[in-house]
C-alpha cells in the first residue's frame, strides 16, 4: 500500500472510532431514563414556609399543591412533575397580612440527579416560577427558579433556600421588596399521589 493510502486508511478508522465512542456517549446517555412509582395527578402540603428579601421575611402559615402531575417517567429528568396550582394560606410580613397567589401555570419540577452524599435524595430544580405578593399598600412579583432536593424515603419534595434565579420585579413596597432583589425560598412539601394516598419514590437505573 502506498503512503497516500495508508494516510487515508489511517484518517478513516480514526473516524470510525470516534463515531463509534459518540454513538456509545449517546446511547448510554439514553439508557439513563428517569422513573417515577407510582405516578399520576398528586397533591402536597408544607407547613410555614418563607420567603427571605434583603429587607423582608415574608412567613405563611402553610402552603399546598391543589393540582399537580407526576410524569412516569422522563429521558433527561426534564419536567418530572408539574405544579398546575398552588396556594399560601395566612401569610404575613412583620405581622401585616399578605396574599400570595400564582400568577402562571405550570410551574415544572426538574430533576438533575442523586445527591452524592445521600442515595434517598434526589436533586432538582422548580423552573417557571411566577407569584404575587400584595398587602398593606404593598406589591411585587417574582419570578425565576428555586433549587432543593426530593427525598425518597420521606416523600418530601424541599424547597432548601439555594440559589439566586428567584428575583423580585414590579415591587413597590415601602423599600421592604425591591426591584432585582434575590429571594430565598425555603419550604418541604410532602407529596401524596392522588390514586394511591402514598408518595412516589424516583429512580433512575
């Protein structure tokens, strides 16, 4: 064989290895299936949850998912769950009354992976985030995403604080709440499926 062909035989078995290593990548990716038992429409409930500004800590007495959705499964982990519709109950600032109510549908549940440090755990994400805030000649909106984790053995989804894609826009409020302030939200929701009365445990192979 000349060198010209031993060069292009050489370029075309590199290239078949490389397309052969992609090919693997993609495939073991696609094997990583995540899985929800059991799955369906669900609720969820949390006691005193907060919300933390910079100047303002806003406290309810409870919260809970009315409408809600857990997927069977999902490919990447990308909208396991959906929120279709949540409420804040008996909610305050410095002891001053304010409702708190969703202003788009759905908030998307997102899950990323299990917690290196607790194998119950499973991380996430809620995206799509919009909530109002108004009381005591008081207004703002916030919008963005919130980080925590879902726990497998107490079927809690925890909302943990983290984060700083949850901002406050359309704020006038005193100075308590200002445009572009980062907020932490902090909350565990313990999660029933609806045709079960049970939570769901998430798994991935």
């Amino acid at each position: 064989m000349n060198t010209l062909a031993r060069r292009a035989a050489l370029v075309v078995t590199a290239a078949s290895a490389a397309l052969g290593m992609a090919v693997s990548s993609a495939s073991a990716g696609a094997a990583a299936t995540w899985s929800a038992t059991p799955s369906g429409a669900y609720t969820a409930h949390a006691v005193s949850p907060t919300l933390d500004v910079p100047f303002a800590n806003l406290v309810c007495d409870s919260s809970d998912v009315t409408s809600g959705s857990v997927a069977a499964s999902s490919s990447t982990g990308a909208d396991m769950a959906t929120i279709s519709n949540i409420t804040f109950t008996n909610c305050s600032v410095g002891g001053l009354d304010f409702e708190v109510t969703m202003t788009a549908t759905p908030w998307k549940i997102n899950v990323t992976g299990v917690d290196p440090s607790n194998s119950n755990r499973v991380k996430g994400n809620v995206t799509n985030i919009s909530a109002h805030i108004e009381g005591f000649s008081c207004y703002a909106d916030f919008t963005g995403k919130v980080y925590g984790y879902y726990d497998n053995s107490a079927g809690n989804l925890v909302i943990d604080g983290s984060g700083t894609e949850l901002v406050a826009s359309n704020a006038d409020c005193l100075g308590l709440v200002n445009d572009d302030d980062v907020a932490s939200f902090n909350a565990s929701y313990h999660v029933n499926v609806t045709s079960t009365g049970t939570s769901p445990v998430i798994t991935t192979p």
